[in-house]
C-alpha cells in the first residue's frame, strides 16, 4: 500500500509503521508522503478508533536522513520544514482519533518531535530519546519549540534543547516526557491494551476533550470556559451521553456509536 511505511488495522487500531529500518526510519521526502497518506487513511476509516505509531527495525526514528541532503547545494531548509514536517504535524492537529507513539530503540531530532505530537507516548525502559539537533547546529523543529516546553516545562525543555541529552524510557517517564516505560519483552502487549482501553472509550467526546485541551494553550480560562460550554452542550445531547448514563444505570459495559 505505502512504500515506507506499514500500515495494518486489528480490533479498531491502525497500526502506521515507519519502515525504513537501515536509516533507523530517517525521514525522506518518500516517508513523508507515505505517513501524512497513511495517517489521513486512518483518519478516514471510521472503524478505526484509535492509532499507532511506530517503527520498524532498531528503533523509532532518527529524524531527517541526513544523507539524503546534499550540502553541496544552497537549501533553504525553511521551505523543506514548510513542505514536510509543518505540513505533517499541522494534520496531526487535526486528527480527532487518540493517536500513540510506540517508541523504542532511538527517538532523535524530529522522530522525538513527531512522538512529541501524538496524543501518547509509550516507550521501552531502553529506548533513547534525544532532541538532538544543538549537535548538528540546527534549532529543534518539527514542532519541538511548541510541544516540548508545554510537556516538561520550560526551564527542561531549553535544558534538553541546548545539551543533546540523551535520556533512556525510565529517565523519559520521570520528567513526564512520556506516559509510560516498559519492559520490552510486555512492550507489545501494554502497547496493544493501552490501545484497546482507548478503542472502548467514546470517540465523539475524545476528539472534543482533544481539541480543547490543545486550543487551551494558548488561550486564556474565560475563553477555555467558553468552549467547553459548547462540548458539553453537544456532548451532553449525544446519545453516546445517554448510552453512558444508562449503562451506568444498569450496570454493565456501554456501547458507544459515536453519535
């Protein structure tokens, strides 16, 4: 279907997973193509309720393939973030389904800063998560200056930015850079219930709370009141709403229809 990335769907949950192990999954101008397709494949499948992104191979992504530049030449790299990474994460954005990293092995420069963008993060206690790019004299992109700060705070973040550090999943867990560590041998399987728990959850309500949360940032509380005002009105005429109270009421599990 893709040419570098896989994409697979099981029990409501797209799997999209990069698949250009010799690079690490580098991103090329193909993987860009390959996972903003994949993505929107996702998003517009409506038995797929949640989505996972991983990588092949050795680990998560490197970030952009380095050999695949070539400095002979004068690059703008402004327009090639306009092009591929900005065009990538601003589509994220917009997706209303929970969206998970699985990372493993190495996260670095902007394969970190695509983690740093779904919804979730899961990685192995071994992984390596680095934001990279001071090393190679560039300024974090990929979304890093907006996410990064907003998840581990400020003070971290320009910490993280400005020496490289690398960080293993347990280190990564602790600053709250990701939601979870995990041993790699129940790597998979915490992976694959932390989705279905996820999968269960009323996808009507979630890409709302979604919305709002992510607007909340930059935006004051009168203006944050306001809009969940407007969720909750429609999320409270939903019959999703009046399936959760009623099951609830009778005690057993609801059957959400998005609705």
């Amino acid at each position: 279907m893709f040419d570098t990335v896989k994409y697979s769907i099981e029990n409501h949950v797209a799997t999209i997973s990069m698949n250009i192990p010799k690079t690490i999954n580098a991103f090329n101008f193909e993987m860009h193509r390959d996972l903003y397709a994949a993505l929107s494949a996702a998003n517009e499948n409506p038995d797929v309720r949640c989505i996972v992104l991983t990588g092949e191979g050795r680990g998560f992504s490197t970030g952009a393939d380095l050999t695949s530049i070539n400095f002979q030449e004068r690059m703008d790299y402004g327009d090639i973030l306009s092009q591929t990474y900005n065009k990538l994460l601003r589509y994220m954005m917009e997706i209303r389904k929970p969206i998970i990293a699985a990372i493993h092995g190495v996260a670095a420069g902007a394969g970190l800063s695509i983690a740093l963008a779904c919804d979730f993060r899961l990685a192995t206690e071994e992984a390596k998560l680095t934001v990279a790019f001071i090393k190679i004299g560039l300024i974090p992109d990929a979304g890093a200056h907006f996410f990064l700060p907003r998840i581990v705070g400020l003070a971290k973040a320009l910490e993280l930015s400005a020496l490289g550090s690398i960080l293993n999943g347990t280190e990564a867990e602790s600053i709250g850079l990701i939601n979870k560590a995990i041993p790699a041998d129940h790597f998979h399987e915490e992976v694959r219930l932390f989705a279905q728990q996820l999968v269960q959850k009323p996808l009507l309500a979630f890409g709302k709370m979604k919305e709002i949360m992510y607007k909340s940032l930059d935006n004051d509380l009168n203006t944050v009141l306001g809009w969940e005002e407007e969720g909750q009105r429609l999320m409270g005429a939903s019959n999703d709403h009046k399936e959760g109270v009623t099951a609830f009421l009778e005690k057993r599990a609801p059957v959400f229809r998005d609705q």
